[in-house]
C-alpha cells in the first residue's frame, strides 16, 4: 500500500509542478491584478521579501524585467519589481512600483480573455466601484476605470486600457493617501 501511495505521489509531482503554466490567461491575469492591488494597498508588496508567499500562490517574482519590459524599469510611478503570472498564451506580468503604484500588463494574450479576469476580480471584490472612463481612448482603445477605498485614509484607483488590434492590455492601480 505504501508502493503504491508513493508512486502516486511521484506521478503527481511533474503534473503538479506544471500546473501554474496551464492556467488560462482568464485566470492568470485575475492573479496578476489581485497581486497588484495587495501591492498598492500595502497588503504583501512585490518586493524580494514578499517573493515565497508570491511564489506559493504560483506568480514569479523577479527585481529586474524580461527585455521587452525594460522601459517600465523606472518610470515617474518610481522604480519597479516584477511578477510573472504564468498562463497557457502570451506574457502577463504585474510590476509593483515602490511609490506603491502597480500595473498589470498583457502581452500577446487575448485581450478579450484578459479583460474578463479583470472584471471578475472587480465583481467579486465587491467594494470596487466602477467610475465614468478616464480621459479619452485613442482609437481600438477602451478604457474603464474603478475606485475603491480599503481605509478611511487611502484611496485605490483602476484604470484599465484594452487594445485588441495590439493584443495589449494595462491595468494601472495609483494610491492616494488622504
């Protein structure tokens, strides 16, 4: 009976240990923007300290970007540490910024997929509310945007841009104490 519990404890590791690659991009993109908003309400930020619990819930912490990310680096959200959200198609990362802003973007993933993670994250946090779009879209662009007020004092802002024609989406989360 051990044999037997064993061996399938060894089958089921390679599976297991694969996977957080399997997740759909749905799913992987409602990790990504969940992780991004304990960043930016302080909750777990994405640092180096806070890489096992990331880690544990299958997102990969990393402190420098992939190559095709570098420009977010250091940008006037301040300087960035990364997570990748591993799915079955295209590039999800969340990037937390030390003035504890967050963005969420997809790459080559369907933006359709995407957007309906993020809106199941909204849907199911259910004190997020959703707000008049922010700014004027560029063409093949929609914007959406959601607030939320975790404290008394802290406010957390969500603007999403979903661009098909470029496979792209964002999610942008800024902080304002008050």
């Amino acid at each position: 009976m051990k044999a037997l519990l064993l061996l399938g404890v060894i089958l089921a590791t390679p599976a297991m240990a694969q996977a957080p690659d399997e997740r759909s991009v749905t799913e992987a993109s409602r990790l990504a923007l969940e992780a991004c908003v304990e960043h930016a309400s302080a909750v777990r930020p994405i640092e180096g300290k806070s890489g096992k619990e990331l880690d544990a819930k299958g997102l990969r912490y990393q402190l420098n970007p992939p190559e095709f990310l570098a420009s977010t680096r250091m940008t006037t959200l301040g300087l960035g540490q990364y997570l990748k959200s591993p799915s079955n198609a295209g590039e999800i990362w969340a990037i937390g910024y030390d003035s504890s802003a967050c963005m969420v973007v997809t790459l080559g993933a369907s933006v359709d997929e995407a957007a309906k993670g993020y809106a199941d994250y909204f849907t199911q946090a259910k004190s997020w509310r959703q707000e008049k779009s922010a700014g004027t879209p560029r063409p093949g662009e929609q914007l959406q945007k959601y607030s939320w007020n975790p404290r008394r004092n802290l406010q957390l802002t969500a603007i999403i841009s979903l661009r098909s024609e470029a496979n792209t989406s964002t999610v942008t989360i800024t902080r304002i104490n008050r």
